[in-house]
C-alpha cells in the first residue's frame, strides 16, 4: 500500500477517536446541563432539598463516569486498531 | 503534457475516497493540521493524482515538452484536481481539462495544484507564493508568462499569493499576464454568511442543545469561516488588492438561464452571488473609470452553476478567447 493511502488510513481512524470523543464530551456536558434543571427547582423547596442534592450527586457521578468511561473505552479501541494496523 | 485519463479506469470507492478527503479537508482542515492528523492534506502540485516533486528532472519527466508559459489551476473549497476533468467534447470516453486545453491550443504548460481548502485563504495564499517561487526558481526552460486559473476560493486563494508575491517582490508575480475567476465570492459567500449568523444564534441562546449546535457549527474551518468575507484580509487589515500589471477576468455562472430571472439574481450559481462573482464594490471601486486600475472582464454565463464552472466546454471557450486577446480596459459583457 502508498505511503499515502497508509497515512490517510491512520488518519482516518484518529479522527473518528476524536469526532467520538468531542461529541461524547458534548453531549455529556448537555445531558447534565438538562439534568440540573430540575434540581434547581426542586433546592427552592427546603422540605426536599436536601434529598435532591444528594440524588443530584449520585445521578451526576453516574453521568460523569458513563460518559467518561465511554471516551475510556474510545480511545483503547483506537489505539488497539493503531497496533494491529 | 497534461494527463487523459479514461474516467471509467478510476475505482468509483477510490475516487469517492479522494473527494470525501478533500470535503474533510473542506470544513475541518485547520483542526486536521494542528493535530496532525494523516488527512491533512499538503499543498503541492498533482500530477496524475500524485504529489508533484519541484525539481527540474520531475518536471522536465511529467512534462517533456514544456513551454515558457504555464497555466495553473486552483480549485475551490472542498475539492481536488479532479474537478476540472470533463468529458472530452470531440471523445467522451476520454477526459480533458481547461489546463489540457490551453496546451494544445495556446502551448501553455498546465499544473493543477491541490491544497488544504479548511485553512486560512491568507496562510494558503502565502503558501501558494513560495510554492511559485520554487516552481520558477526549478523550471527547466525560462518562464515568460503565467496564466492562473481559480476556480470559487481558489481565485481568492490567487489574489492572496499575488499580493504576498508583489509584497516581496518575487521574481514569478511580473509574469502573471492573466487571472482567471470562476466564480469567485470576492464579497462573501451567502452561506458562509449563513453559518455565521445561525452559530452566533444557537451559541447566544441560553439552551444547552441549541449551544450545543452552534458549537458543532463553530467546529467549521477557517477556510469556511473566510469565506463570509470573500477576498483575504491580512495582517494590514485590508483585503487583498487586485494585481496591478495582469488582466482579470471574472467569469460568472447563474442558476437560471435568463440572469434576470429571480432564482439568478437571489442565489447567483447556487452558492456565490452574481455581484460578489464580479468583484464586489472592490472592483467596482477599483475599476470604475480609473485609468490606472488593472484591466478586467467580466463574463456572465447563464445556466452554468457553480461547480460546473470548474469544468464546462463554454467557460473553455472564454478563456481560450481570452488567452488569444491583449487589450486593456474594462468590459462587461454580462447583464
């Protein structure tokens, strides 16, 4: 194969790890930003919250970590294809 | 001499591949650069879809039979060489080009150069003048005359090299005899001005998804970016001013066939409007009854849009016309 047309596969494969990784990071910030609506309303209320605060903590270290683990995940898989290739 | 390639010899995946780069290239080149992305592609002269190496030998091997007048060819934003192949009219099974053309008629040596269309038009620009600087300084016969063909950005991407050119005096820019513009947005694109307006929008709104895609919006090139003001602005804060000495020619597509017609006159060829094809008030500035501003010709080619220019027999027969001619002034023959 080209010297080329191997340095545009590679190219390739880095850019599908970052289109991945900057949408999944993107679309993590959304999802929390609409997660946290919300609890805004709900922390006006003195008698919930304190409840809310704290499911809105567990819910966010959930979101945090899928999506965190999902760019983890991401760039393994990119840079095993970059070994085997 | 300029290659003929049988267009049914090209793999379609491969030639899908190539264009997919270059439309990649197109609206995320700037970021494919910086990260060094193997995508990214160089500016270089082509040849037969292969980088052109500038040395004397490589020249004199892909073209045993050059002349001391060169035409080259610049393509526009998210495209390739390839853009300029159309059917030949006398055998449609083999493909020519403009560059081809004007060898067999005129005797100019063509070259085809591609280059990332996503970066600035002034760092392309820049680029494109020390490349012809190293052209001429390899050339194996004595260059006269230089003809430069751009096609939608690639005829900004001229104005920026010959003004980078005249400002360092390079020996190639006192033999550029004629510009040719196809259609290019020398006052912005409509939906470079679009994408503009629609990222501020989404990005001012207080709506995560909607910021979300003014971000997704905003991740477009420089080179896109650019094109909402059409000729290059540099470091001086002006645009690139028109080259003194050669004589340009704007050449000018419609949608429709009448150019009156309002499909013409709102969206021009598809993408570029009529009054920024035709220079925009810089020309209109540059040229109107000044006997010192630099000869021009305007031609309007109703029914051509805008991809088309780059590859279309009637936009050959002009500059084939024009290459014949040498007079000064200002025409128009359009409406």
């Amino acid at each position: 194969m080209e010297t080329e047309t191997v340095r545009q596969l590679h190219g390739a494969k880095d850019l599908a790890r970052d289109v991945v990784d900057v949408a999944v990071q993107k679309i993590g910030n959304v999802h929390l930003a609409i997660a946290r609506r919300p609890y805004a309303m709900l922390a006006r209320f003195p008698v919930v919250a304190p409840v809310s605060k704290q499911v809105e903590q567990l819910q966010t270290e959930i979101t945090v970590g899928v999506y965190g683990a999902i760019r983890v995940v991401n760039r393994l898989v990119a840079t095993a294809a970059r070994r085997q290739s | 001499m300029a290659e003929r390639t049988e267009s049914s010899s090209i793999p379609r995946t491969q030639a899908l591949t190539k264009w997919g780069i270059s439309l990649v290239n197109g609206f995320f080149g700037d970021y494919l650069r910086d990260s060094e992305n193997g995508l990214a592609t160089d500016m270089a002269l082509r040849h037969a879809g292969r980088p052109l190496s500038i040395t004397p030998d490589a020249l004199r091997s892909v073209h045993p039979d050059t002349t001391g007048r060169l035409v080259i060819l610049v393509h526009g934003l998210g495209c390739h060489e390839g853009i300029w192949q159309y059917p030949e009219p006398g055998d449609p099974a083999l493909t020519t080009t403009y560059g081809e053309g004007l060898h067999r008629e005129h005797g100019y040596t063509p070259f085809y150069l591609r280059y990332n269309t996503g970066l600035a038009l002034a760092e392309n620009g820049a680029h494109f003048a020390t490349l012809l600087n190293r052209l001429l300084s390899n050339y194996p016969t004595p260059v006269t005359e230089i003809v430069l063909i751009g096609h939608s950005m690639g005829g900004l991407v001229i104005r920026s090299a010959c003004h980078y050119g005249a400002s360092r005096q390079a020996g190639w820019v006192e033999r550029v005899r004629r510009v040719f513009y196809l259609a290019s947005p020398h006052e912005g694109a409509p939906l470079a001005k679009f994408a503009h307006w629609t990222t501020d929008v989404m990005q001012a709104a207080r709506n995560p998804v909607t910021q979300l895609i003014g971000d997704a919006l905003n991740a477009r090139s420089q080179g896109v970016k650019d094109l909402r003001h059409g000729a290059p602005l540099h470091h001086d804060g002006q645009s690139a001013p028109w080259l003194g000495h050669a004589r340009h020619y704007l050449i000018v597509g419609t949608l429709h066939g009448d150019t009156a017609h309002a499909a013409s006159v709102l969206f021009g060829d598809g993408l570029v409007r009529q009054r920024s094809a035709k220079g925009g008030s810089s020309a209109a500035t540059a040229w109107a009854g000044d006997e010192q501003a630099p000869p021009a010709e305007i031609d309007v080619l109703p029914g051509i849009h805008h991809l088309r220019l780059a590859h279309d027999p009637a936009v050959f027969h002009k500059i084939s016309q024009q290459c014949r001619q040498r007079t000064g002034g200002v025409v128009d023959n359009g409406d």
